[in-house]
C-alpha cells in the first residue's frame, strides 16, 4: 500500500503538471471504485483543478468547491500520460479504475492490480463527508514527542497495530512501520505504552526523512522500485540485516506479513510465527 513517503512523492510530481488544467471527463471502469453517487462524477468537467493535497494515505485534488478523495488501498497506484491513450476503456476489465482526461491533453488514470477491488475514489463538497479521512488521527509528519505519548499512553496493543492505525497517527502502513521499528530497535509486538517514544519518534523522522528525500523527485512509475530499494528490513526474509549482520526473520498473518530483525529488535528471540511453526510441525 501507497504510504506517506510515495503519497508526498506523487503529490509533489502531480502539482505542478495539474494545477490549472482544467478536467474534460473522467471514465470509471471499476465501478466499485466510485463511493459517492452526489455530486455525479461527471461535475468534473470543465473543472479547473485547484489543489493537489495530501491526507494519510489519500491523494486529495481539489477544484472550485469540491474535492476528489482518491484512496489506493493495498495495490492501488496512478499511472500518469503526457498525453492521453486513443485506446477505448474496458469496463471492469484490468487494473483501470479511473480515467481523467484534461485540457492540456495529459491523463492520469487510478489503477488497481488483481482480482481485489478495495481502492476508493470519492468526490465530495467537503473532506468531513469521507468517514476515512474525517476520522484520520494527527499526521505522523508534525506529530511531536508529546503527541506520540499522548497516543500510546493508554494503549496495550502492539506498537506495530497502532502505529498502522490511521484513527491514532495519519501516513504509515507495514512497510514504513516495520522500518521504523527497526531503526528503533523495538519489538514490533512492544506493548505500546511502554514504549520510549522519544527514541521512537527519532526514528520515525529519520526513516521518513531519508524516504521522502529518496522518492521525492521521482516519476509516479519510478517510486515502487526505488521505495523497495530503501528498504532494510521489510519485505527482506532470510537476507542479512545491514546493521548487525542477523538474519531477517517474519511473522506471517492471514493477509500479510511483517519483517524484523531478531539481532536489533528482540534481543535475538524469534517471534510466535503460528503459521510457520505450523507448517514446520
Ligand atoms: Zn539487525
């Protein structure tokens, strides 16, 4: 899943090349992807765009009283054109979600890889009306020390869990949470509130930090691979950790997995990997 680092990337790379165009018309072609029914997407056009904005994880472009939340979900990502495909849109067929076409002659399209449909685009008069972003906790950018205590004060979950929760602090996800803890050299099953959140807020600035400055610059279709590159831990099973030369291990989940190094973060205990330790039995 698009996090804040690709987020702020796309944002800064989509700026310039929209504000001030104007929209001629927008296709869906996953009709699954469209939440909202009032304002017709079809007001779009002739809209000039006005915004182009961040919120967590959703990309936010704006026009002259409206606002299109556009959310990737997990495989989710937009696809940019210098100039606009001739090719005719296939409904529900492929990764095509969304097309926009504009003025200028560019398009941009919001496309979704695989049999899961869970990206969402909503336009809507006012951001309060999309319950996802209405209820985002503070971003984790210009959340301070205090802020972060605040939020893991109470909480006796998994420091991973809430650190991936969008209603505590706005912009992360698994990957960059599994980079963060690592860099904090914390257990990603730490209880939260006992955790040093100074340490964990150095760390949380200096992942994405160096990850902003690495992906900001670059073309939508570029950010994937080089946020891949960045990474030292997650998605890095059975390579070497670069900081204390330990294997990398992980937890498998249902959906997902998460990625950590037992030499940095655990005190070179194994994580309960119910799922491996089954598989192994
Ligand atoms: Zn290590």
């Amino acid at each position: 899943m698009p996090e804040l680092p690709e987020l702020d990337a796309l944002v800064e790379f989509l700026r310039p090349r929209l504000i001030g165009d104007f929209v001629t018309r927008v296709d869906i072609a996953e009709l699954s992807l469209l939440k909202t029914v009032d304002p017709s997407i079809d007001a779009l056009a002739g809209l000039e765009i006005t915004e182009v904005d961040r919120r967590g994880k959703a990309l936010i472009l704006g026009f002259d009283g409206l606002a299109l939340v556009c959310r990737f979900a997990r495989m989710g990502w937009l696809n940019w054109h210098d100039t606009a495909p001739n090719s005719p849109i296939k409904m529900g067929k492929g990764p095509l979600g969304m097309r926009v076409s504009l003025a200028s002659g560019a398009a941009f399209d919001l496309i979704e890889p695989g049999s899961k449909k869970n990206a969402a685009v909503s336009l809507v008069r006012d951001l309060s009306e999309v319950p996802a972003i209405a209820s985002l906790g503070p971003d984790v950018l210009s959340t301070t020390v205090d802020e972060l205590s605040a939020a893991l004060a109470e909480s006796t979950s998994r420091i991973k869990t809430v650190l991936e929760d969008q209603r505590i602090i706005a912009g992360l996800g698994n990957a960059y949470t599994d980079e963060i803890l690592h860099t904090a050299k914390l257990s990603p099953f730490a209880t939260a509130k006992t955790v040093d959140t100074r340490n964990l807020h150095t760390a949380l600035h200096e992942v994405l930090d160096t990850a902003r400055s690495s992906l900001i610059g670059l073309p939508p279709w570029k950010i994937k691979t080089a946020k891949k590159r960045g990474f030292s831990v997650h998605g890095r099973t059975g390579e070497t950790c670069p900081v204390c030369g330990e294997t990398i291990a992980e937890v498998s989940f249902a959906d997902k997995s998460l990625q950590y190094c037992p030499g940095c973060q655990t005190g070179g205990k194994k994580l309960s990997d119910r799922r491996m330790d089954r598989l192994l039995k």
